[in-house]
C-alpha cells in the first residue's frame, strides 16, 4: 500500500504512537449505544433536536444528489445486464444513505476497505463516473484492465481497495492498514466495510480483537441489511444486535439507522474523529435494509415476503432526506425532476462512450506484476503481438 508510505498533503501528525498493547479506555458508546439506535431523520422528514448534529444546507444537498445519482446508476447497470451487455452487478438500492454520508465524512487522505455496496464512495470522492463504469465493463477504459469481476471498483487516487467476494478478508486488511497509519503516526483514518453475514467470520473477530488491542485508528462499519444472500440475521446470529458484538473486544461500538443519511454522518464524524485524535477504533452497526436482489444473480423472492420489502421501502433514505429538504424549502418537484434529468443524461453519456471502447490490449497481460519484464516474458510478450487475434466474443474486437 504505497500511498501510506508518505503522510498525506496538509495531513496533521499524530503524537508519538504507543505500539504496545494497551486497553481502550471505557466509553459512553461502550456502555450502551450497542443496544440503542441512534436517529436524527423522523420518517415525515422532520428532526429530532435531541440529536440533530445541525448540518448545513449545502451538504444536506449535496447527501440527496449522491444518492439519487446512484440510484439511477444502479437501475441502468441492472437494466444493461438484464440486457447482457455487462456480466454481473450488485446495486445499492435502500442502503445509499451509510456509504455517501460516510464518504462524506472523511478527509481525502483516509483509505476505504469496501464490501459490496460501498464502491459509490469513490464517485463522493472525486472518482470519474466513466472510469467508474467501464469497470463494470471490464474493456480498455477500465484502470484495473478487466481483471475484476464488475462491482469490484478500486482506485489509488481516492485511496479506495477493491472489496473481495469471499466474504470477510477486507476487515483485517483495513485493520492492518489502520495499523501502519498509527507506526507512521500520521493523521490518517481506515474505514472497513462488512455486511451482517461477515459479522460470523473468523476474520471479524479477529480484526476486532488486534484493533481494540492495540487502539488503531479504525472505523469498522457493518451494513446490516438483515439479509446475508439468503441467510436471515437470526439465523446468523444470536446476539441482541451486531453493534454489542464490539463489546466482548472492548471496541466503542454503536447502533445508528441506516437509512438517516444525518444520523451516518454525525455517527461516523464522531468515530472518524475520535480515530484522528488517538482514541482508537469504533464499531458501528448500520441498520439498514436490501430492496433489491443481492445481485443480479439472485431472486430473493425465493426467500422473503414482498410485504416485508414494502414496509421498508417506506423508509427509503432517498425519500426521508427529500421530504426533509422540501420542508426546509431547498427542494421541489421541478428541482427534482431536473436534477434526475441531468444525472441520467451524465450516466447516459458515460455508458455510451465506455461501452464503444475496446476489450484491454492482449498485451497488457504482461503488465503490472514486475517493476521491470524478465527477457523471457519480453519474449513472450513480442511473439503474443505478432500473432493473429482469436475470434472476439460477444461481438467485441
């Protein structure tokens, strides 16, 4: 992981780090908030005053444009799979609102481990939308040259890794990350993602064991949209909630309503903070709920109700931060309707000028895995170009 090797421009730098195992000292979030939920946006779209940490309008707007944008994203990418025109995808649709008010709670120089649903957060971050689709394309405009399966995004200039179908991995990648940001004693924060499923991995505890131990400055964040594919939370664990799951390793850990595009923000500031100062990790459950399908391989109509789906769909992010807006007099219909018209025209755009490109050069096979190609894989790679192309698949080049 280069980038960690020099502190971030305009970064802070941290007091001396203390390497050694130490406790986390006890904390309000410890004590309870594992069994709460933290709220700010009523359904109707009024606040709570208790717990409204007072955002201004223009990130509020900003919040509800991100969202939308992916929303629609989601829809068009499923609707070109549909169409076989890309292999594979897995949308977002219902939990928006916990990795766009996350993204928007970190500083540039802070680094995302992802799990499926997360991958937007390089759009908040500044990643460019063509980029972004023709990795789900995998042809010659995509940075990672094909080798992922679609919804697998990465990118070093936002600082984000590619999260790993086997479920789990990445917990202990971010903890390790947020490890070397502490030997470096640089101001830089590590957010990991999981879904409810990975909750009962190996990889789970262990990560949450060395972050509590050794305090590194780590944001753990669970997507609990109550389904693991098919597998219900009850059935993957017995526990009261995810969040107290943190309590036994000794991490500050947190319930906050997935859905509250105000509630993630406010929630994530306070651990992204509390991370940049010293204070170690925190674990935040996000209660949240999958509209759709896992992916586009799924038919989750095999395992749930469409009444289930319905009582949730009622407390749509997208919707819930839109009443909010309108109350405050910074939305309408009109201002809606042009704001989707210009996202789908910018998706529009992208989709068609990705999906003219090119499959990757034969070869760039050869790319990426020596500072400096060996001779005999010189060689390889120089008889590679001088053969014919095979027949193209799929219609491509």
């Amino acid at each position: 992981m280069s980038e960690l090797e020099a502190t971030p421009p305009g970064a802070t730098t941290r007091p001396a780090a203390d390497v050694s195992p130490s406790p986390a000292p006890p904390s309000r979030a410890a004590e309870g908030d594992d069994e709460g939920l933290l709220s700010v946006l009523r359904d109707d779209g009024t606040l709570d005053p208790a717990t409204d940490p007072g955002l201004d309008d223009a990130l509020l707007l900003r919040a509800f444009r991100e969202i939308k944008r992916l929303r629609l994203l989601d829809a068009r990418m499923l609707l070109l799979q549909r169409q076989g025109r890309v292999g594979f995808y897995g949308a977002c649709t219902g939990q928006e609102a916990t990795p766009i008010a996350t993204a928007l709670a970190l500083e540039p120089g802070d680094w995302i481990f992802p799990a499926l649903r997360e991958s937007v957060m390089m759009l908040v971050r500044g990643f460019p939308l063509r980029t972004y689709v023709a990795q789900v394309f995998g042809n010659s405009g995509d940075l990672l040259k094909g080798r992922q399966m679609p919804s697998h995004m990465s990118g070093r200039r936002v600082n984000q890794v590619s999260w790993s179908s086997c479920i789990g991995p990445q917990i202990p990648q971010a903890v390790g990350a947020a490890w070397a940001a502490k030997l470096r004693r640089d101001s830089t924060v590590v957010v990991g993602f999981m879904g409810d499923g990975a909750t009962s991995e190996p990889d789970f505890h262990s990560a949450m064991n060395f972050a509590a131990v050794f305090r590194v400055p780590c944001v753990m964040i669970c997507q609990n949209n109550h389904w693991a594919i098919s597998v219900p939370t009850a059935r993957q664990t017995a526990s009261r909630t995810i969040a107290i799951k943190g309590r036994a390793y000794g991490v500050p850990s947190m319930r906050v309503d997935g859905n509250d595009v105000i509630a993630v923000y406010r929630a994530v500031s306070e651990a992204v903070a509390r991370a940049r100062s010293g204070g170690g990790p925190t674990f935040i459950e996000a209660l949240t709920y999958r509209v759709g399908a896992h992916s586009s391989s799924d038919d989750p109509s095999r395992y749930r109700s469409q009444e289930e789906v319905d009582r949730w769909t009622q407390r749509d992010p997208l919707l819930r931060l839109g009443r909010h807006l309108a109350a405050r007099g910074l939305l309408d219909d009109a201002a809606e309707a042009a704001l989707e018209a210009e996202l789908n025209a910018e998706i529009a755009a992208a989709v068609t000028e990705v999906e003219g490109m090119d499959p990757p050069a034969r070869e760039t096979l050869f790319d990426d895995v020596y500072a400096e190609l060996p001779w005999h894989l010189r060689e390889q790679r120089a008889e590679l170009v001088r053969s014919p192309k095979g027949p193209a698949h799929g219609g491509g080049r």
